[in-house]
C-alpha cells in the first residue's frame, strides 16, 4: 500500500503542472491579445484604467461561459456520448 501513495501523489502533481500551465496560457494569451491592444488604444489614465477594468469583465464573461459549458459538457455526458456512437 505505500509504494501505491506516492504514484497517485505524481499524478496528482502532474495533473496540478499541466492545470497550471494551460492557465498561464490562457492568462498571457488574455494580456497580449485583449488586454494590452485596448489599453494601448487610449491616452488618458484614467481611459486606461477603466478599459483595464471592462477588459477584467471581459475575462471574467469568457471563464463564467467556459465553466458552464464545461459542467453542461460533465453532467450531460452520458447522453453526448449515447449520440457521437449513434445508440
């Protein structure tokens, strides 16, 4: 039973690493095609820090849409699955 514990830990590790470096993806991603175009596209401070603060709703819309259809995906998978092979 201890030679079991720590390969589900690694796994666990694993899992945690890849999680995190699709975040950091989807995070440089965010800055670099979203965030900077439109602070770059104003002049006035306080212009940047409220396109800062839309561009922060923007983020927040597209992981709220992402974990419902996640969860949708999860709870109806059963019946997606039923439909892909045609019973």
């Amino acid at each position: 039973m201890a030679g079991v514990l720590p390969l589900a830990l690694e796994r666990i590790e694993n899992e945690y690493l890849l999680f995190g470096i699709a975040g950091l993806v989807a995070v440089v991603a965010f800055v670099g095609l979203i965030l900077v175009p439109a602070v770059s596209s104003y002049g006035r401070i306080w212009e940047k820090a409220v396109v800062s603060l839309v561009s922060v709703f923007v983020l927040a819309a597209l992981v709220l849409v992402g974990v419902v259809l996640g969860l949708a995906v999860v709870y109806y998978y059963n019946d997606i699955a039923s439909l892909l092979n045609g019973s």
